[in-house]
C-alpha cells in the first residue's frame, strides 16, 4: 500500500468518524 493512499484513508476516515479516539 502506498503511504498517500493511507494518509487519505485516514483523514477521510477522520472526517467521517468525528470521535474523540481520532482526536489527535
């Protein structure tokens, strides 16, 4: 897996999922 491809997982996942564990 490329690392930008999990970067946008992530954030996307970030804004989808507003919980406070995400909150970093």
């Amino acid at each position: 897996m490329a690392p930008f491809v999990v970067t946008k997982k992530v954030r996307t996942s970030h804004k989808m999922n507003t919980s406070p564990q995400w909150s970093h």
